[in-house]
C-alpha cells in the first residue's frame, strides 16, 4: 500500500510519543489483568480455611438457617447459600458480618454449619484481600490514587491507547507484506525489536481496539451516563443511568459471601464502575438502599410484579425482563404476599431454575429482605453456552415466597436485544464466555500485551540511542537514561510486586488486607526502580531480570507448601505451571541480554 513518507512519519511519530507516555501504564494493566482472569482461584488460596465441620447438604439447609437465624435474627435480611461443593467448603450459609458499613472490596462474613450433635457453629470469615489488589491493580493502571481520579487518569492513557493503536496501524500500512512475518532475531537489537513489535501489534489488533474502547467507558461511565441523562431525560437509557447511577460507581460488588464470590470491587472506593451490577451478591448495605436491588426494577408491590411474570406459583413462568413485562397487558390488583410467609428453600429454587433454565447452573443463592413484600433471591451462575455481564457469570431475581421472575436482565441467554448487546460488550472485555479456553486465551493475549508495550518502549529506546551516536554523542542523554531505567524498573518492579504479594500471603493476617498487600507490592515495585536509577546499564538490566524471575519463582513454591488443595484444579495448576514458565523466561531473559547495540 503506497502512502506518502512524510504521512506515514507523522503517525510513526504519534504512534511513537503516545506509546512512551502510555506504555508503562498498559504494562501494568495488561500484565495485572492477565493474572486477575483466575481471580477466583487465587482468592481461595489465599484466604485462611474456615474452621467448620463439613458442609450441610442443601436439603439440611433449612434447619441450618433456622438455627442461625434464630441465634442471629440481623442476618435474615441478607444471607447467602453457597450451592457448589467447593463454595460450600468455605460455609454453606454466610451473611455480612461487616456491621452494615458500606463496603466495595472482599469484607467479613459470618459461616455457618452444624456439627455432628447438630449443634450450629458459627465462624467469623475474612477473606484476603491479595486477588482484589491485583484486580484494582489492572484497573487503576498501578496508581496508588483514590479510584476517582486514578479512573480519569485510566480514561486518558486508555484514549492514548486507542490513538497509537490507529496511529501505529497507519503507519505499518507500507510495510504491511512485506514484513508481516518477518521476525529478524539475528540482526540488530532495533530490527528485533521492531518485528516482535509489529508481530504482536498487528496479529492481536482486534482483542487491543476491544480494550481500548471498553477501557474508555468504564472510565467516562459516569460523564457519559449524565451527558445521556440532559440529551433524553425520558428515555430508558437515561432513567437506567440514572436510577443505577450510584450502583455503577460502586465497585464489582459487595464483599466476601459464599465461596469467594463477594465482590472483588475497584479498591477501596469502588471498581470499574459501569461492571458493577453484574458481579457477586452484594448486600443491601453496599447498595444504598434497602428497597432497591441491583437487577431488580423499582416496583410498587412484588405482588404486582408476579402476575406480570406468570402468577404467584412462579411454576413454568419463562424468564422474561422488566423490559418485556413492561409491554404486557394491566392485570387486576394482586392480593400483596404476607411479610410473614416462608422463602422457598434452596432445593425448590434449584428446581425452579432447573426447569426454567436448563443450561444455568446455579452457584449461589443471595436472599435479600427488604420488606413491603419485596423479599428476593438472586441466584448467581453460569452458562456456558452464553456470554456473561460479569467476569464469572450473571444472575436472575426470584421472589423469594413464589419463585416468580422480577428481573432477568443479568440473566445469560435470556436477555433482551438491548441488554444482549451490552453483555457482548463486556463479556469481550473479560473474556467471560467460551468457558477456560478462552480464558487461557486471555491470559496469553494479556502477557502478550505486556510483552508489546515493552518491546515498543525497548524500540524507542534502542532507536534514540543510535540517533545520538550518528550525531557524534559519547554520553547518553537524560531523556534516554530516564526512560531506559523506568522501563526496566517499572516493568520488572511490577511482575515482582505481584509474585510477592502471592508469596506474602501464608505469612500474612487473614491472607493479606488491602493495607498489607498494597504495601508489600509498592515496596518492591520502589526497591526495583531505585535499583533501576542506581544500577548501571545491562547489568542492571540483568540483576533486575533475574530477581524478577527468582521472585516469580517462589509462586508455585508457596502453592505447593500453603495451597496443595489448589494444585488439584485445573485452575490452580495452570497458575502454577504458568508463574514457573514464567520464572524460566525472566532467568533465561536474564542469562542471554547482551548489551543492544
């Protein structure tokens, strides 16, 4: 494709200063991504075993929660069932035990079981907070900011990323057959670095343009929900942004139920925002409103709501949304359910679900009373067959007395077009469909972004310094020392931060609080780029490397000594397997740098 020379040096050269100003915080976002596509896994290994007997079967569950709540009658406004084997293990019935402040990030909870006399047990649970740091990590880009503002700054370094990626795209148009699969290892270290560059660049296009854009909602979410709000005051969009304005800056979701599936939030402000609703149960106290739910529409009677959705035995009514209900014919005033009236049990909710969702699977029961006659259960799963809202799955709100739908709008495959489509949005930022696979492909797509943002910095770099030897300089200028030691710090500093955060963990209270990780990681992100400014050239570069590597090392050590159990799952030992070969790279990385001439 011909293009003029000095078209095409225009946008090198924007391709070339937005990468340098953005590059370091891609690094940080991509490499602490990658590792927060197993959050889960590493959530339960970090957090110390919960002292129980062994776990209730679903059926024995409702003598448990009578038992519990009769002890504790505050928790029979929120309390969660874990329906998985696993979850289980760690407490089949938990309730928040923060208090009812409002929290974003994994909190306290209170376990339940019965021993062998049928006596109830109760356990505090505080989950680590090791996964969630990583997971606010990736979202705030490595800044160590109130969520605000370190959110605007995402926003600003995620449009930067889109401009290099069109920029950087423009400008390899010309070279485009010529060296698309041309990779140049025995050349100079500047023509290596340019092909691995281009290489990755190009083949991984379409994943980076997905991030890119998405990145940039979920930083503008706010401005752009407001914006839509003055524009149409009186369409859905609007009222959506606005009756769900609070809950969208509120974090992945509230903290610490069942199993680990409390919420891993944007720190301690909140989270992605716009990712809010569709993560895990959530309590009414990190809400703001005991009468409104996340997925549930403001109605005036639960009541009403069942005869709109199939009547009040919820038996065979097909799972259908707030919009569509919208649409159906008036119904006659219902008679209100009584306050009083039992909630159906987790085995007949599995049973409804069952039969109105065949491919669902049921993870976690979340019931909610918020009084009126407005009692809930949101029942948190997947489906593999559809993407997901949320990075591990979606839900659908059940009256709690009758099984009658009150929303599906979180519901995977029973969506409407609208909510389908927005799904699909974020389902490609977290790489929530597809089942493992496609998160391995994450995983290799994010490592291999980290790669990119290095190689493109190392590319600068290396070119600098030959244009400064064929204008006759000896020394190195500032410019080039600044940014050759901040690559090497920040990148290396950044991969040891994170290996140390998950090798602090066994040594750590509870696993690790925010406080404690956080400190732990920014302390040897620092140490690497002091040492970065302090150790001379390559050599520096190749004691970075290998600490780096020795650092990464000790991760699968600390799972085989601290987490056997994890190593059992294919999760837990493909991030074994993967912090290993990762180690290797960084030694091997380290072993054969030359000093790139």
């Amino acid at each position: 494709m011909k293009l003029r020379a000095d078209f095409v040096q225009l946008y090198r050269d924007v391709h070339s200063w937005v990468g340098i100003v953005a590059g370091l915080f891609l690094f940080v976002a991509f490499y602490a991504g990658a590792i927060t596509m197993f959050e889960e896994p590493l959530q339960s290994w970090a957090s110390a075993p919960v002292a129980l007997p062994p776990p209730v079967s679903l059926e024995q569950t409702p003598a448990l929660l009578e038992k519990a709540l009769a002890a504790y009658p505050e928790a029979r406004d929120d309390y969660t069932i874990a329906v998985t084997p696993e979850d289980a293990q760690r407490g089949r019935l938990t309730w928040d035990g923060s208090g009812g402040q409002v929290h974003h990030a994994p909190t306290q909870v209170m376990a339940a079981g019965l021993d062998a006399q049928g006596n109830l047990v109760v356990v505090p649970k505080t989950p680590s907070e090791a996964a969630h740091f990583v997971d606010v990590l990736h979202q705030q880009v490595g800044l160590p900011l109130p969520h605000t503002p370190a959110m605007l700054v995402m926003g600003v370094v995620a449009l930067l990323y889109a401009v290099a990626l069109v920029s950087g795209v423009i400008a390899y148009l010309p070279a485009l057959v010529k060296t698309l699969f041309a990779v140049r290892l025995g050349q100079s270290v500047r023509k290596r670095w340019l092909d691995m560059h281009n290489l990755l660049g190009l083949f991984s296009l379409p994943f980076h343009l997905v991030m890119a854009i998405s990145s940039v909602v979920f930083a503008f979410h706010g401005q752009i929900f407001a914006v839509e709000h003055m524009l149409f005051p009186g369409s859905a969009a609007g009222q959506h942004g606005g009756q769900h304005g609070g809950m969208h800056g509120g974090g992945h979701g509230g903290g610490g139920h069942a199993g680990g599936r409390g919420g891993h939030g944007g720190g301690p402000g909140g989270g992605h925002g716009a990712q809010a609703e569709a993560r895990a149960p959530q309590s009414t106290a990190s809400t703001g409103s005991a009468d409104h739910v996340p997925g549930v529409p403001p109605q005036p009677h639960d009541a009403q709501a069942e005869a709109q959705h199939g009547g009040a035995s919820g038996e065979g009514a097909p799972l259908v949304t707030g919009a569509a209900s919208a649409s159906a014919a008036p119904v006659p005033s219902p008679v209100p359910v009584p306050v009083s009236a039992p909630v159906l049990a987790p085995t007949e909710i599995l049973t409804i679900m069952a039969q109105r969702a065949p491919g669902f699977v049921p993870e976690v029961l979340n019931y909610m009373q918020l009084g009126h006659g407005k009692d809930v259960v949101r029942v948190f799963g997947h489906d593999v067959r559809y993407p997901t809202r949320g990075p591990t799955g979606g839900f659908v709100v059940l009256n709690s007395h009758t099984g009658a739908v009150q929303s599906g709008e979180y519901m995977p495959g029973h969506q409407p077009a609208k909510f389908a489509i927005l799904t699909t949005f974020f389902a490609l930022h977290f790489g929530s469909f597809g089942g493992t696979p496609v998160r391995w492909g994450y995983v290799v797509l994010g490592l291999g972004g980290a790669f990119l943002f290095y190689t493109g910095n190392q590319l600068w770099i290396v070119s600098r310094r030959r244009r400064e030897r064929e204008s006759g300089l000896v020394v190195e200028t500032r410019g080039t020392k600044l940014l050759a030691a901040l690559t090497s710090g920040c990148t290396t500093g950044c991969v040891a931060g994170i290996s140390a955060v998950f090798c602090a963990v066994p040594l750590l209270p509870y696993g690790g609080t925010y406080g404690a990780v956080s400190a732990v990681y920014y302390s040897v992100f620092c140490v690497f780029v002091v040492a970065a400014f302090c150790l001379p050239g390559q050599r520096g570069i190749r004691l970075l490397l290998a600490a780096a590597g020795a650092v990464t090392a000790c991760v699968p050590l600390m799972l085989c000594l601290h987490g056997a159990h994890l190593l059992r799952t294919p999760e837990g030992l493909g991030v074994a397997l993967m912090a290993g070969l990762l180690g290797v790279f960084l030694f091997a990385s380290a072993a054969k740098h030359t000093r790139e001439i």
